[in-house]
C-alpha cells in the first residue's frame, strides 16, 4: 500500500466525501473544477463507461467543435459541474 494519504473530494456526483484524482484530467478551469469537486471514481465512472455511451448516442464527431462542446456539456451534467465553455 502506499504511503502517501490519499487526497478527499466532496464529490460532486455522489455527494460524499471520497478520494480525488492525483491530478486534473486536462488543463484549464473545468480541470481544475473535475480536480477540486468530482472523486476518481465518478471520473473513471465518466471516463471507462458512459463517455463512450455520450459519442455513440449523438454520434459526436470530435473534430467537430460543436460535437466537442456537446459531449463537454454532458461530462459536466454527469459530473454534476456548472457548464463551462470550451469552443
């Protein structure tokens, strides 16, 4: 096991107090949201499942910014995050 304590979010998606992630997911302020309020396991519930569910349902196009900021807005929604802006 490791020595280092684990870092404790409130998270956001399940309302409890659980470890966080070691770093942002990616840089700028919904990072630093995602790091601050949402726990690695509703990341990795985000990441490993329903993100893939998100760019089949709509068939989102990631080189289309409006698809980019479609499936932003619905990581944010599950995350349970104010929306934030990325194109």
């Amino acid at each position: 096991m490791d020595d280092k304590k684990m870092r404790m979010v409130q998270c956001s998606k399940h309302g409890r107090e659980l470890p966080g992630l070691e770093k942002p997911p990616f840089p700028g302020v919904a990072g630093e949201q995602i790091f601050k309020n949402v726990s690695a396991q509703a990341w990795f519930e985000w990441w490993d499942g329903m993100q893939i569910k998100v760019l089949n349902e709509y068939r989102l196009n990631m080189g289309n910014a409006k698809d980019y900021q479609i499936l932003f807005d619905e990581m944010m929604r599950f995350l349970k995050l104010p929306e934030v802006k990325v194109v």
